[in-house]
C-alpha cells in the first residue's frame, strides 16, 4: 500500500525518474514514517534515480533521515549479498528545510549510507567535531550547503569537517566568527573553487590568516572593517575571480 500510494503520487506530479522532489507527505502514510521511506527508496532504486530533494512542506524530521538512511542501506546490503541486481547510489540529496534543524545523529547516521553523493545540502544544528569526521566517507562530494539557514558552526567543527573535504570544489557554511587555526585548514580543500561562509562577521586576524588553495576562484564571507594589513592579504589573492565582503 505505501508503495501504491507514493507510486502515485509522485506520477501525479509528473517527476523525471533521474531526480526526485518530494513536497508534502502523501496522505495515505502519514503515520509511518519508516513505510514512508522504505516506499522511497524502493521506487528510487527500481528507475535508477541518483538524486531526491525533500521540501519544506514535507516536515522532515531527524527520525525521517535515520529511517531513510536505514532503508538505503538496506537496499545496498541486497545487492552486496548479490539478492538484487544494483544498488540505490545517491548522487544528489537536498535535506536544506527541514522542520526544525536535524541532530548530528542524523549525519551519522546518513553520511555512511550515501558514499556515493556529489551534491548535498543538509541543515544540521550544533554540528559536533565528531560527526563532522564522517565526511571523510564522501570521496566524491564534489558540492556541500550546510546551514545556508540555520545555525552557524563553530571553530573546531568547521576544522573536523574542513580536514574531511578533500575533493570538494563548492562550499557554502554558516558559520560563526573563526578563529585563525580554523582559518588555516581551508588550504587543505586543494579542489576547492567556491567558498561562501555565511553566519557571523570575520574579523582581520581570520583574514590575515586563511589558507586559500591555488584553485579558489570565488569567496564571499561576512567580514567586519578590516585592518590595513588584512586588506593587503586581500591583494595578494591573484587567482581569485570574484571577491564579495559582506
């Protein structure tokens, strides 16, 4: 039955098999939000789609996210023990609007089951150092947004996670103001051609401080006024195409 509905009301919406968006709960499984999403998956799995974006209207909960993480990972262990023919790799997920910030549970939880993402964009709050290490799994994530609407990160988790972002090319984080060891870690990114830092000003020693990868071509953070010497670092930045202080 849950499968039924949502078969139907994702035909209803006309949506590419590729990329699936989902709005508000289809009425027929609003109290089973495990069914919910073992029926998403399963459908995803069946037109080979790579990429699903949840919407505001859908409320998505922390509980959501363990339940879709679960039932993904449930689809890859069939193929694993070769019972099914291909896995459930997703390439693009958007969790941005949830109803309230997700738990650090949550990344725990999914970051594992989707090794295989390139584009992510997730709101989580109080992000912890610990959970930020999982990214480490993403080898491929080429993409992430997180918090463009919620709460900033702090130092040491923005460092965990930075450490962890190895072929990420765009970033975009709300953060809070940095310190200038967090500002160091940014040069780690050498893929890195977009960085956002959204959140709290930066002040001049963070400036002064941050590690740009030969490979940025665009930056755009908060900043307070800053001193002559943070603005002649400024100068110094060649490779960059587009400079935006808000």
């Amino acid at each position: 039955a849950n499968c039924s509905a949502l078969a139907s009301e994702l035909s209803n919406e006309r949506i590419a098999p590729m990329k699936i968006s989902v709005g508000h709960r289809p009425a027929g499984i609003k109290g089973d939000p495990d069914g919910f999403m073992q029926a998403l998956t399963w459908f995803m799995w069946q037109f080979g789609t790579s990429s699903l974006s949840i919407g505001p209207e859908f409320r998505l909960t922390s509980s959501d996210i363990h339940h879709l993480a679960e039932a993904i990972s449930y689809i890859n262990g069939l193929n694993h023990r070769g019972e099914i023919g291909g896995g459930l790799f997703l390439e693009a997920l958007d969790v941005s609007e949830p109803l309230k910030s997700l738990d650090s549970g949550s990344i725990e939880a999914l970051i594992p089951s989707i090794p295989s993402i390139k584009e992510l964009s997730i709101s989580i709050e109080d992000l912890s150092p610990e959970a930020a290490v999982c990214f480490k799994e993403c080898g491929s994530l080429e993409r992430l947004c997180l918090n463009k609407e919620g709460c900033p990160q702090s130092s040491k988790t923005v460092e965990a996670l930075i450490t962890n972002l190895s072929s990420v090319k765009e970033l975009e984080i709300k953060v809070k103001c940095l310190t200038s060891s967090a500002a160091k870690v940014f040069g780690k990114c050498s893929n890195l051609e977009r960085l956002v830092l959204g959140g709290e000003e930066q002040n001049s020693e963070f400036v002064k401080a941050l590690a740009t990868p030969s490979s940025l071509r665009e930056l755009k953070m908060n900043a307070e006024r800053l001193s002559a010497e943070a603005a002649s670092v400024l100068n110094g930045w060649e490779m960059l195409e587009k400079l935006y202080l808000g």
